[in-house]
C-alpha cells in the first residue's frame, strides 16, 4: 500500500500527485486502485462505493465526492474506490478487480492500516509557519514527516534541510493547461483550499482575466450560484467561465450552464520523474520482498 498525505490541511496538491502516481503504477503495468474516504459526500454509504472499476466510472457525485470522482474521470484504467472503512475497500478491489497495488489518497494521518509507502507533500507555508491547529493549518508537528519514506515538495522553494528528515526528496513538476479559450475574455471560479494560487495560475497563462469568484473548499454548487457567476461575469466582459477540475465535476449536475465553462487541468509531477518512478519501482519491490 502507497499513502500520499500531507502535514497540513488541503492546498497542496495531493489528488493531482495521486494521480500522477497511479500512471506511473499503470505504466509499471500494476493494476492500481485508490482508496478514499470520500470527504464531504452528500449521499455517504457504510459500505464501500465503486467509483470507478477499469472499465468505466459507475457511481456519481453525491456517492463519490468531488476528488474521487475527479480522479476517476481522468485515471482510466484504474479502480477509484470511496469508503469510511479503506480495509474494506482496498479488499474488494482485489477481489473483484484483481488491484495489485493500493493508492490511499489522504493517508499519512490513517494509522489505522499499515501502509509500504508513505509520500508526504510539504508546502513553503508548513515551514515558513509550522504551527498546528488552532493557530496554524498543520495537522501534526512538522517533525512528524521523518515518519515518511519520501518527501515531495508542493512548493518550488521548499527547503529541504528545514524539513529536518534524511528521506528520499523530489521537486515538483508543476502546470496548469486550459484548452477552447480561443482569446476569450475569461472570469475565474474556485472553491478550492488554495483559490488566489488559481487565479494567479489563470493569469500566468496569458488569459484575459475579467474577475473572480472564490468559493469555500469542496462547496456544494446550485443552479443560482451558477447563475449568480455567469451573470457577474457577463456585467465584468467575460464570455466564458474558467474553473478547476475538483470544481468542475461539482458543477456537472447543472448542466446546460448558463454561459460557457472551460475547466483548466492541473498536473503535479515528482522531479526529476525518472528517479521517481525508479525509486518507486524499488521501493515496491521491496515491500514484496518483505511480504514473501
């Protein structure tokens, strides 16, 4: 089992790293299945939730969650399943999908399963104020990261001395990609844990910024919050709304929206990538070895 988690609360980029990781487990030829607990579900189950099996997506937002779900539209090949009990989930995806390797996605916190791998995300701001609730946003003291088995930087100037750890550290490849612009004016919608980091994304681009509109994390879009944005954007020039994907799959049962929406895609790679992968090889095999 691979856990990728965080000393901190949201912001870090965690979901795309999962993502990028399960691909590199693909092209490793492993069948890997991803084990969330489905954060603020709408419609939560006691069992497990198949999101997503190697054929197709076959659940829906309000049983998946917005990040599961997210991760299951781009991962084909992969399973994506939601449960508050992970050892069941990781159980029926082997059973039934045959999964050779699990993804916990938000798991260095879950003590509760024994994991092979453990992949922390340190941002600048986990060290620059590491401080844990209340009076900072770290779950757990920042020494706590020597627990890991590597760590990824979220940030480019992450310092890796400051993180006080001997492990195995990688850098990020970091990009943001927004397709069908076509020199459109743009107005710019997140409800993510990190919107302005977004929005400067937006802008780095080229794009023609009109205005934003940020949201709280994971919020539970209507029909008149999407009225309200497009009717804003239209007043401030805009032709089209530009959102994320964790926000877009939150969007979708609204659709015909009421102006257009390009979701911009968002990619966070270990770097340097090949080290990554060959480290990552390794350490799997190891694991093996321990378990034969």
């Amino acid at each position: 089992m691979i856990s990728v988690g965080n000393v901190a609360a949201g912001g870090r980029g965690k979901t795309p790293l999962v993502a990028s990781i399960v691909r590199d487990l693909l092209a490793m030829g492993e069948r890997p299945a991803v084990l969330s607990r489905g954060y603020r579900r709408t419609q939560p189950a006691d069992g497990v939730v198949v999101v997503r099996d190697p054929d197709g997506i076959r659940s829906d937002l309000p049983r998946a969650g917005d990040e599961p779900l997210m991760l299951a539209r781009g991962l084909q090949g992969a399973c994506v399943l939601v449960s508050p009990d992970r050892y069941l989930a990781g159980r029926l995806a082997e059973h039934a999908f045959g999964a050779t390797v699990h993804v916990l996605d938000d798991g260095f916190q879950h003590v509760q399963l024994d994991r092979d791998i453990d992949i922390v995300l340190v941002g600048r701001d986990d060290i620059a104020k590491p401080l844990t609730f209340p009076a900072g946003r770290l779950r757990e003291p920042l020494d706590t990261v020597i627990a890991a088995d590597a760590v990824v930087a979220a940030d480019e100037d992450v310092d890796v001395s400051a993180v006080g750890a001997d492990l195995p550290f990688f850098r990020t490849r970091r990009a943001v990609e927004i397709s069908n612009l076509d020199g459109r004016t743009v107005f710019a919608v997140a409800g993510i844990a990190a919107p302005n980091r977004f929005f400067a994304d937006v802008r780095g681009l080229g794009c023609s910024l009109a205005g934003t509109r940020a949201f709280s994390d994971h919020h539970p879009y209507s029909r008149k919050d999407l009225a309200r944005v497009a009717e804003a954007a239209r007043t401030a020039g805009a032709h089209i709304l530009v959102t994320t994907e964790k926000d877009y799959v939150r969007m979708l049962p609204w659709r015909p929206f009421p102006m257009p929406v390009a979701c911009a895609t968002l990619t966070m790679e270990p770097d340097p990538h090949s080290e990554f992968r060959h480290w990552l090889a390794g350490s799997l095999g190891a694991a093996r070895d321990i378990v034969g």
